[in-house]
C-alpha cells in the first residue's frame, strides 16, 4: 500500500483520526512504520497482523511502547484479539476465501466491541488478483474455498496460466481469472452483497488498485473524510487511471494484447 500513502492513505487516516489501526499484512513493515508514526503522533494504536513479519519486531516494539501492538498469526486468528478498529487496512493474503473471512470478521469483532463499522482499504483489487486468487499457503484455505492452482505464471490477456514466464510465475496462482469465489475484488463484492453496513466503494485502479469501503455512518460523522473520498469516484478520472495501470502493466510484463 506503500505508494498510496502521501496521497490516499495518510489524508484519509488524518481526517478519520481513528481510535485504533489495523493493518493486516506487514511484509517488510514500510508501511506499518508510517502508520506508527502517525498513530503516536495522534495517540493512538496500530494493531499489526502478520504470522511471517520480515522485520525486527521486538526492535519496533521497544522504539514504539505502547503504539505497536503485533500479532504474529493468521489474520483470521490475529483479528479476533484486536481491541480497537478504526480503520482497516488489508493487504495479507489475496484471495476470496480468506478476504471475505476477514471482512466478516471486521464486522464481528466491531459488533462485539460495539463499535461503528471502520474504514476499511484493501490492495490489489486490479489485475492480478482482482478475480484470481493466490495462495501464500494453500493448506490454509479449505478446499471447498480453493480454486485449481498451480505454481505458474499469469498474463493481462489470458486467463488461463502459463507455461513458461509470466507474472509471479513462482507462486500459486488460480488456474483461470474470473468466475464465483475467485479475487479479492470479488471477495469484495460478495461481502457487501450480503452485509447489513452501507458502504460507499470507491476502487482507484492504480499499482494493482485500492478499493476504499467508506461506511455511510462515518461518512456522515466525517464529511472532510467524505468529501476526500468522493474526489476519486469521478467515471472520467477512474477510466483514465485505469489505462495509465493497464499501460504500466503491458510493461511491466511484457504483454500484447
């Protein structure tokens, strides 16, 4: 999520000033420190969920007290112990049956707390895993929920995966894009299909695109934060950013349409 941050991220958190950040999925921990520096600097926490952190924790746990609070599990595991969510941010693993568990979890962790639904932003809504899911560890995912995978490359203008080459060839990837239960975006979806939260989403098509669940009830407690998230639900601004990334990744991976 590091490149939305000067512009998306930070405004948006510092117009919520939320009582508590989750952040699930820390990898290296460059955003994670960004969101600790403006967590102590307003008071407030970052519950980080991550069970392979590849960073120092105990090294950012002394630097930042009672700031950081880190959960060295599976997100379905992690987000039953986090105490405060004001908003959200999802970037673990990037497929429909464990980012729909999460969202659902939000849900009841708030409903526990009671709490208002946060504000919720999760990475790689585009291609490639919009509508196709990865698994950083299939086991993890019960096999009613699994899509066929294998651990071959994937192209912008096919479906199916590839032989030779392509995109995170090294990992495993669904065997086709699209269809039922299959991407984060579609995780996505489904979950507001069936919530009783009204969400306001906003999708911005850029390095694999972020999708911003606004809920109705903070939008109308947080105008300023309102207002900055409908700037980027513009038809005209969203189609010309979604070339621009299409553009990045045709060369990006060497694609042709």
């Amino acid at each position: 999520m590091l490149p939305f941050w000067p512009d998306l991220i930070r405004p948006m958190l510092e117009d919520l000033e939320p009582h508590g950040i989750v952040e699930i999925g820390s990898e290296s921990g460059r955003t994670t420190r960004l969101l600790l520096e403006l967590a102590r600097a307003r008071g407030t926490r970052v519950h980080a969920i991550d069970p392979k952190p590849a960073f120092d924790v105990a090294a950012w746990q002394a630097e930042f007290g009672d700031t950081f609070v880190f959960h060295r599990l599976p997100s379905l595991i992690g987000l039953h112990a986090v105490d405060a969510m004001g908003a959200v941010l999802i970037d673990g693993d990037h497929n429909w049956y464990t980012v729909f568990h999460e969202l659902k979890l939000v849900e009841t962790r708030c409903a526990e707390l009671g709490v208002l639904p946060p504000l919720i932003l999760l990475h790689d809504v585009v291609w490639p895993y919009g509508r196709r899911d990865l698994y950083y560890d299939p086991d993890s995912v019960p096999a009613q929920f699994r899509q066929p995978f294998a651990r071959k490359g994937i192209s912008p203008v096919q479906s199916g995966l590839l032989d030779q080459g392509g995109f995170n060839a090294s990992m495993c990837n669904a065997a086709h894009e699209g269809g039922s239960r299959n991407g984060v975006l579609t995780a996505v979806e489904d979950y507001l299909a069936q919530t009783h939260w009204r969400f306001r989403l906003v999708v911005v098509p850029a390095v694999f695109g972020l999708a911003i669940l606004l809920p109705d009830a903070l939008a109308a407690n947080k105008p300023a934060l309102a207002q900055r998230v409908a700037a980027w639900d513009v038809p005209e601004i969203r189609k010309f950013i979604e070339r621009m990334e299409m553009a990045r990744i045709a060369m990006l991976t060497g694609a042709r349409g």
